[in-house]
C-alpha cells in the first residue's frame, strides 16, 4: 500500500477514488506520566521517549489508516494529513490522528 502526503502518485493513474479514510492513536495518562518521569532522558533538549511514543502514536495511526483503505479495496491513500492534539483534562492525553482519499490505481 503507497501511503503519500502529495494528492497523486507520480507515474500511475488514480482510476476511483474509494473515499476518506482516518486513523487514530490516543496516549494516555500513564503514558504521558512514564514519559515525564523519564524526563532525564533529555539530552540536548530533546526527550527520546517521548519522541519513541510519538512515534509509536504515529505508526499506530498510519497502520488504522491503511487498515480502512483496505476494507475500501484501495492501493494506496493520497493527500495524508497527520495531526497532534492534546485532549483531556489538564492535557493529560494526546492524540495522533491521519486522514487521506483512498484511491485505486490503474
């Protein structure tokens, strides 16, 4: 599956479009908490863990996003979007969501 943040893929044709698709990724609490804990992690102000559970947030998001595309019987998603946002009270989770067009390609 091409996954791409560009609105078509260079060289192949988009022959339908299949429809918006989404995927999510929620930290919570704990997570957020074990990240700080280990804010002695930084180094050159930079916190390794909680940049590696951003990135797993990432990943999980993108995984959903394809995981959709699929059941929409896609070969690839187009116009990927990813945000960040914080939820909860006092900011106590973060979410990590990605949306795109699932397309066919000829």
């Amino acid at each position: 599956m091409i996954v791409t943040t560009t609105p078509d893929i260079q060289g192949r044709n988009i022959t339908a479009y299949r429809g918006v698709v989404n995927g999510e990724a929620i930290l919570g609490a704990n997570v957020l908490k074990d990240m700080f804990a280990g804010i002695r992690d930084i180094v050159g102000g930079r916190s390794g863990a909680y940049e590696r559970e951003l990135r797993r947030a990432r990943g999980l998001a993108l995984e959903e996003l394809e995981h959709e595309a699929r059941k929409l019987g896609a070969d690839a998603v187009v116009g990927v979007d990813i945000d960040y946002e914080v939820l909860g009270q006092g900011g106590s989770m973060m979410m990590v969501s990605a949306s795109g067009t699932a397309v066919s390609l000829g």
